[in-house]
C-alpha cells in the first residue's frame, strides 16, 4: 500500500470539512482579487459549496472513526450535519436582499457563515475535549463578527460586543470542565472517559461535569445562562439572528448530545439532574418572559431558549428513544425557526424593515399567503396537531415518560400551554386586528426558504416515516 493510499481512507470522514475549509480559502482570494464586486459570485459560492458539502455528508455510510481518534463519521453525526448545512443555506438565501438594501453588502458574511459552518461541522462529529473545544471556537469566534456585521449600527456592534465578552466567559468555563475532567481521567477521548469512569465517581469528575454543562448550556442559549439571547437576536442583523437561531442550535445540541452520551453514558445520574434542572428552566422562562415582548425578533428569542427546554427533555431521558426525540425535535424547529424569519424579513416597505408584532396587524388582508405560512409556524411552535411541531414535542415527551421522568413531561405540557398564548396572538394580530399598508414584495429567497418549510411543517404528518426512522438510525449509532 502506497502512502496516499493509506492516508486515503483516514481523511474521506473528514472531506466535508476538508471541502468546506478549502472553499472557504478560495472564496477569500476571489473577494481579495475582485474587491466588493465579487459580492454576488462569493454568494453564489458560497451557497453551491454548503450543497456540494451536503451531499458529500449524505453520501457517506458506516460508522467510522479517524484522525487517533478525535473525530467520528457516524448516523448521528451525518444527520446533525446535513441540518447544519440546510441552516447555513438557508440563511446565504434569506440575506441576499436584506444587506443589498441595507447598504452592508459585502463579500466577507457568506465566508464567515462558510467557516462558522466547518466549527459546526467539527462539533457534530467530535469524538474527544479537545476537538470539540476547537469546533466549538471556530464557530464562536465566525459567530461574534457576523453579529456585529453591520458595524454602522450600534445595536449591532453592542450585540456583537455582549455575544463575545460573554462567550470567551463560557468558553473558559467549559474548557475548565474538560481540564478537570482530564485531571481526573487522564484522557480526553470520549470512549476513553467511559473506560475510565468505570466505578464510583469523584467531586472532582462531578465539577468537571458542572462545568461542562454551564459552557454547552451557554451555546444552547439555555437557563441560567440565556442572558445574551435577547439583546444578540434583537441587536444582529435579521439574516444574522436567523442564522443563530437555527445551524449554530442544531450544532450546540449535537454537540450536548456527544459529550453527555458519548463521554458519561455510566455517569448519568451525576448530569441528569442538570439537564432535568436546565431543561424545566428553560421551558419556564421560555415561556413566561415572551409574553410581555412586543419585538418579534425578542419574542423569537425567549421561544428558542423555550425550545431547547422542549428538546433536552430527550436528553433527560438517556435513552434512545430520547436521543430519537431530541433529532426529530431539532428537523422540525429548524423548518419552524427559517420559516418564521422568512416572514419577518418580508416585512419592508421602501427603505423601512419592521419587527414588532403591531406591524403584523391585518396581514391576512393585504398577503393571504403570508399570513398563513406564518400562523402555520406559530401553531406548530405551539405545539397543535396535526402540524409538525406536535409531533416535535409528543416524541420528546413520551421518551421523557417511558424513562419515568413523568414530572418533567408534565411541567413541559404546562409550559406548552402557556407559551401557546403569545404564539397565537400573532395570529389573532394578522387576522383580526385592523390591516396596515400592504408590504413590499417577498424576496426570492424568503420565498423559497418559506415554502419548504412551510411544506414540512404542514405536511409532516402525511409521510413522517423516513425522518423518523433516519432519526432512529442517528439514536442507534450512539448507544
């Protein structure tokens, strides 16, 4: 065997990645070469990029692990990605418009959702502490400068700022966790831990995995640590804030779900109370603190601090059947999440964008369509059948019930019903209240992210089979 072809089969689990990197590069020396002209070809880059690099990870088979280790090419890891990429897709498809009429057009935004894009990758498919801490830095550190993009405005640049200071503080505290971890193991190998943690386990293995769980509870933009989640969505540019409210969630779950399955699968009575404590918390304040917030972009913020709750019911639970509920979850919230920022950024007239739920008033006269993709979205996040977001929330609970976490389902349908009241007022805004001056047009690529979402949020009932099943396979990989 030729030393190619042994280096071959090491890196093939790697190529999307590999792919992502290097077309990022290239994409950075044709915005060198064209200077702000290369806007659209980057773009379009871009976007043919993230979908060449979806089917590179779709095409992929086994479960493979390579690079000593560090790195594994799994079900689970597959499908996390594959979402990824839609979210990173979506989000090049939803700004186009949006920083063409702002003024901020600029070839380096869809480079940076390209490198955010490989640290996500890299944190799905992370098989010890030190290669996720290097995913996990990728893409926070893509993420602070995407969110203070439009550097003119001062929300923007304060939210970048707030998202940054704030972020270096969990990351140290997280790679603190993995420190003492380490210390107490002697490996940083998750398989490694599990081989390690093979008896009773130390304060200072329960520290580390306090820490742990306070810097992927800050990713998540989980309670106690949501304080950024408000002020960065509502600060950032709206392809921005829709962007962090689908990939970068999407990748901080896989990334929960490796290190706490794949790392202390036989400590789980230690971090299961954190989940449980984190989860409830989040669905409390997910839930009560929308209902004063007049900002859509607010709103949609304590509604994704809401939904990890709902998702890491599944995690709770340790089981497969949770870990199946948790991947169903974060398909359904990533259609729910793109669908209803499309609508928002629909929401111009001339030179003027809008974001508070008063604005929605009437729509349902002035763009039918609009206004029932948008409904669509709001009873799904509800949770009212027969739209996709019901089955999101039965999968995760009846997982939570069958491990005999029954308070916790329980507390999950209250929040449930309490959240439903600011979703539906949205609707009952669009039509019932007094219709205001039609809006402008929807951009082409809020229409297109509209539309798919809209179908799988509607029609998911219909042919639920292959996700749930691809979710299954992505659970089994992992137990």
């Amino acid at each position: 065997m030729t030393p190619i072809q042994s280096v071959l089969p090491a890196i093939t689990p790697v190529l999307p990645e590999i792919v992502l990197s290097v077309g990022a590069l290239l994409l950075v020396l044709y915005g060198a070469w064209r200077g702000e002209r290369s806007s659209e070809g980057v773009n379009v880059g871009a976007l043919i990029l993230l979908i060449f690099t979806f089917f590179l990870v779709v095409s992929q088979s086994g479960s493979v692990t390579t690079l000593n280790g560090a790195f594994i090419a799994d079900p689970f890891a597959r499908i996390m990605k594959a979402l990824i990429l839609i979210g990173s897709a979506a989000t090049i498809l939803l700004s186009r418009d949006y920083f063409q009429r702002e003024r901020i057009d600029r070839f380096e935004y869809p480079i940076l959702i390209v490198l955010c894009t490989v640290g996500m990758l890299v944190m799905a498919s992370a098989n010890d502490l030190i290669s996720l801490y290097l995913g996990l830095e990728l893409q926070s550190l893509a993420a602070y400068v995407i969110a203070a993009f439009h550097r003119d405005d001062v929300k923007s640049t304060e939210a970048g700022l707030k998202y940054f200071v704030l972020g270096a503080l969990s990351s140290g505290m997280l790679l603190y966790g993995a420190s003492l971890v380490y210390g107490f193991t002697g490996t940083v190998s998750f398989p490694g831990i599990v081989t390690a943690l093979d008896g009773p386990s130390s304060f200072g293995i329960v520290l580390g995995i306090a820490f742990v769980a306070a810097g992927v509870a800050f990713k998540l933009a989980a309670v106690p640590f949501h304080m950024w989640t408000p002020d960065v969505y509502e600060g950032s540019p709206t392809p921005v804030t829709a962007f962090f409210g689908s990939a970068p969630k999407i990748a901080a779950m896989a990334m929960t779900v490796r290190v706490f399955i794949g790392a202390f699968p036989d400590v789980t009575a230690v971090w299961q109370q954190i989940i449980i404590f984190v989860s409830i918390a989040s669905m409390a304040l997910g839930s009560f603190a929308a209902i004063g917030q007049r900002n859509i972009k607010r709103l949609m913020a304590y509604s994704s601090i809401g939904n990890v709750g709902y998702a890491l019911i599944g995690l709770a639970a340790g089981s497969e059947e949770g870990i199946r509920g948790v991947v169903i979850y974060m398909i359904i919230y990533l259609a729910m999440t793109l669908g209803a920022f499309a609508v928002l950024l629909s929401m111009r007239r001339k030179d003027q964008m809008f974001e508070t739920i008063d604005d929605l008033s009437g729509l349902s006269r002035t763009h039918p369509w609009l206004a029932f993709c948008l409904a669509a979205m709001m009873f799904s996040l509800a949770g009212i059948p027969p739209l996709a977001g019901f089955f999101a929330k039965f999968y995760v609970f009846a997982a939570a019930i069958k491990a005999g976490l029954v308070t916790l389902a329980v507390v999950g349908v209250v929040t449930s019903v309490v959240g439903a009241f600011y979703y539906l007022r949205l609707v009952k805004v669009m039509y019932f209240d007094e219709a205001k001056a039609p809006y402008e047009r929807i951009p082409p690529g809020s229409a297109i992210v509209l539309g798919v979402s809209s179908a799988v949020v509607v029609l998911f009932f219909l042919v639920p089979a292959p996700l749930v099943a691809a979710a299954g396979d992505a659970a089994k990989s992992l137990f």
